[in-house]
C-alpha cells in the first residue's frame, strides 16, 4: 500500500512540475490561432503524462531495458498525441477561417451563407447566430429602403401642397396690391382660406413628427365608444351633407374603453373624412364599434370602389396618396384664379380649390398615417381591407378591462 502511494506521488509531483513549467507557454498562445492553443495544450499534457511516468519508473529501479521501452512508449504516445492534436487544430482553425470569410457577407446583398459543416458545435452555435442576425439586418434594411422611400415621396408631396397654394397666395396678394381683383372681398376670404388650410398642414406634420419621435403624450380616461363615435360623427356631419354623403349607424355598441378621447375622436374623425371624400354623392358611409375577445374594433366602411390590393399595405404610410377614388367637381384653383387675375387684369369668379381626392389625402397624405400612429401608441392596430361597395377601416383598442399588454426589452 506504501508503494502504491510512493508512486501516486512521484507520478503527480512530476506531472505538477512539467505543468508549472509549461503553463507560461500556454499562456503566452492563449491569443494567438487555435492551432498553437490547441498544441500547446496537447504539449501540456503529453508532458506531464511523461513527467510523472518517467519519475515512477526511475523510482521502481528497472533495468536498462525496460525503462528504453518505457521511454520509447512515452516518446511513441506523445509524438502521435501532439500530431492529433495538431491535425484538429488545423481543420478547427480552417472552419474559423471558413466562418469569419462568411461573417463579412453579413449585411451584403447576397447575404450571409453559413459554411457547410462547422468543425465544432461551438463554431455551428456562432453560425446559426450569425445567419439569425443576417436575416433581421435584411428585414432593417428592407424596412429602411421603405422608410427612405415614403420619406422622399413624402417631401416630393408636400412640397408641391406648399407650392401650390403659396403660388395662389403670392398672386392674390399681387393683384390686391396692384387693385386689379375685381372682389377684394371674395380675395381675402380665400387668402384667409388657404392659410388655414396651410396651418392644417402644418399641424399634421407637427402631430406626425411626435408620434415618429415617441414623443405623444396620452392621457387615458374610461369612455364609451358610443361617445367618441357621436363625437366624431358631430364634427364630420357637414363635410357629409356638402358632399351629399349619407352617415349611417352601423351598430355601435356602448362598450367601454380606456383611451385619450381627443386622440382616437382624432382618428375617427380623419377616417370618416377621408371616407367621405372617397365616397360619390348619394352614397353612405357607416360607423360600427362592437367587442371582439379583450378588444374592441371600430371600423369605417365607405363606397369608394375598393382600393387596388397591391396598394392596400401602403395606405397607412405617411405622404402615400394612392389611386383616384373618385374625382369631385372639377374647378379652377385659387392659384389659377389669381394668375389669370393678374395677367389679364381681369378675372372671373373662382369655384373653391377642388382637386383629385384619394384615400389617404387629408392636404399632405398624413391623415391614415396619424390614424395609425395614435392607435398604435394606444397598444392597437390599423388595418384596411375592401367591402362589397369600397373600403372598411378598423381599428382595434384594448377593451377597458383587458389586461395591459407586457412590457419586453
């Protein structure tokens, strides 16, 4: 028993020699290529191995003989230990080559391609990562080539709704200046009317803004829908009966929800306008509320002939003008009016600015893209779809005593 631990502990003293002395070593390649780590390590234990077992065989006293075979079975062992280990290394190094050659592919049009079979489990873990953050890097890109495009339509857009109106404003005010306009009266009732309208826009892209920045404060308060609808349907009642557009109920249930009232009477308010320009004279227009789970859906159904479906995901971006609904009496714009006021030194009456509505044009095409952006700061959603006569808006809210939603990230 004495001898058995004489051995165990001139095995382990010379292994623990060799290790401190070689652990410097496998220190200084722990940065360097997963060859030289893995060499070295190899080379750590190949010689403890041999430390220990040629102090136990020196401690046994055998004979010449015998400790050349025990060196030659070391020196064997060892030699084919370190070439094994060499050998891995080489072919994880080449699979490490392989992946970072792939890793910059990550974000290129082509795409990141994992290599066919990574050596270890470690290397085909960081693959799958590297492929998973490719594709969400192609989804940001796609999202932000849309976001770029709509962004540049959108100040294309408004800046023509800008220039336009200025231009009739500017020759409108050349001609009261110049006192050639026939009706200064009627001229400045239409100057009044277009800054209005101007600051309506202006209003919209303020409102836009905030809502992109995440800065729209909210102020929730327990309401039915049965009064945000009435609300709504006040204030849009005599665009309604100018147009001659009929507003019907259609099913509105008096459920409660908890809401910024202004906010989503805001909402409403810029689906039934928009509606209401979208749909002929003679036709209807109807609101419904009803429960559906924890939520509750309001929708807007018009009849403005439905909308092309390659269109319909696009209605809710800002600027987006979309196809012709339905073109209103045609007449000449302001800006028209005062030019030839002022060309001709004479001028006929004017009708009111008039132009090609579509769903979606609340002045700057940003009506549907508040629509969406107040619902969804309420935790809701937006969404079109064509009916039988034209289109139905929905938008869907918690209902108030739903659950919140949780909170990620």
């Amino acid at each position: 028993m004495t001898d058995m631990l004489v051995i165990v502990a001139l095995a382990a003293l010379g292994a623990l020699l060799a290790g401190l002395l070689a652990a410097p070593a496998v220190t200084l390649l722990r940065r360097r290529s997963v060859v030289l780590s893995m060499f070295a390590v190899a080379a750590l234990a190949v010689v403890a191995m041999a430390a220990g077992t040629v102090a136990v065989a020196l401690e046994m006293f055998l004979s010449g003989h015998d400790f050349r075979v025990v060196l030659i079975v070391v020196a064997v062992s060892g030699t084919i230990s370190l070439t094994a280990a060499l050998l891995f290394g080489r072919r994880i190094s080449a699979g490490s080559r392989e992946l970072a050659a792939a890793a910059l592919t990550v974000g290129s049009d082509a795409g990141f391609a994992a290599p066919a079979d990574p050596p270890t489990a470690e290397l085909a873990a960081l693959a799958a990562a590297l492929e998973e953050t490719g594709a969400r890097l192609r989804a940001a890109q796609t999202r932000e080539r849309a976001l770029d495009a709509s962004r540049r339509e959108l100040i294309a857009w408004i800046s023509h709704d800008l220039r336009t109106p200025l231009a009739g404003l500017r020759a409108m005010a050349e001609a009261l200046e110049d006192g050639i306009a026939p009706d200064p009266g009627r001229y400045h009732a239409r100057i009044r009317t277009e800054a209005e309208r101007l600051s309506g826009m202006v209003d919209d892209l303020f409102e836009l803004s905030r809502i992109q920045a995440g800065s729209l404060e909210l102020a929730p308060t327990r309401v039915s829908v049965y009064d945000l609808v009435d609300d709504a349907l006040a204030t849009a009642r005599p665009l309604a009966r100018e147009r001659g557009v009929r507003l019907v109920d259609g099913g509105v249930t008096p459920i409660p929800v908890r809401v910024d009232g202004q906010g989503i009477t805001r909402v409403l308010g810029n689906l039934l306008v928009n509606a209401i320009r979208a749909t002929p004279a003679d036709g209807t227009v109807a609101v419904s509320a009803r429960r559906r789970d924890d939520r509750v859906v309001l929708a807007v159904e018009d009849g403005c002939g439905g909308i092309p479906e390659q269109d319909l995901p696009r209605v809710f971006d800002a600027g987006w003008r979309g196809v012709q609904a339905r073109t209103p009496p045609s007449g000449r714009t302001a800006a028209t009016a005062a030019t030839t006021t002022t060309t001709t030194t004479t001028a006929a009456s004017f009708a009111p600015a008039a132009g090609q509505r579509r769903h979606g044009d609340t002045g700057a095409g940003l009506g549907l893209a508040i629509v969406r952006g107040i619902v969804e700061a309420h935790a809701g959603h937006a969404s079109v779809h064509n009916a039988a006569a034209g289109c139905r808006f929905e938008i869907t809210l918690p209902a108030a005593d739903a659950r919140p939603p949780e909170r990620t990230g």
